[in-house]
C-alpha cells in the first residue's frame, strides 16, 4: 500500500457518501515494521492526511504489534529504549531477561498489565 492508495479510499469513501468516520492502516504504513513509526518515502504527506480527517471529524487508527522490535542499534528506537529502561516487556521466569519472539523482525513483547 502507499499514499496514493490509502487517499483514494478515503476519496472513494467520501464521494461515494458512504458513512464512514474512521480511517485504520496497518503494518504496510509502518518504516520497517517498527511500531510508532510511518514510511515517510512512501507514505509522505501522512500525518497532513490525518489532520486533514480529524478536521473533518474523522478519526484515525494504526493497527500496532503487541512486540516491539529488538533488533535496532541502541538509541535508534525510542519505543525499544524506553520499554527496557521501564521494564516492560514480558521477562522469562525467574530472570530479569525480556523473553525474545518473533512475528516481522525479532522483539519483545509488552507486559500489558502494567503499562504506566
């Protein structure tokens, strides 16, 4: 999917008058799989088209992975960075290591019961 595809939806949607007040995308949107982030080559002018549905009363939603990639050098993905010095990935038993998965790239999983 890039840009042009997902603002054609939206047109279509638009000038066929279909109810419509949520826009969604999934990892295709996403620079490398990396959740919080877009491909701003091929999605470029994204996040104008985002306001431009929120001030038309629309909302946006960006289906995420519940894992977060390890796979970065350190410093280069604030999400990794953070959820390690916060603690919040899932760790195996009895040890302070994230346990390790993979879906797209290799990553760590959210411990989602006790996000801050």
């Amino acid at each position: 999917m890039y840009f042009s595809h997902c603002f054609d939806i939206i047109k279509r949607m638009h000038d066929a008058d279909f109810p419509y007040d949520v826009q969604w995308t999934d990892i295709d949107v996403m620079s490398n799989h990396l959740d919080f982030t877009y491909d701003n080559i091929s999605f470029n002018g994204f996040p104008e088209l985002i306001k431009g549905l929120r001030s038309q009363g629309k909302h946006y939603v960006n289906i995420i992975d519940p894992g977060i990639s390890s796979t970065q050098p350190a410093g280069s993905y604030a999400p990794f960075d953070e959820g390690l010095k916060r603690g919040i990935f899932i760790k195996k038993y009895n040890s302070t290591d994230p346990i390790i998965g993979r879906v797209t790239n290799i990553l760590f999983f959210l411990k989602l019961t006790s996000m801050n």
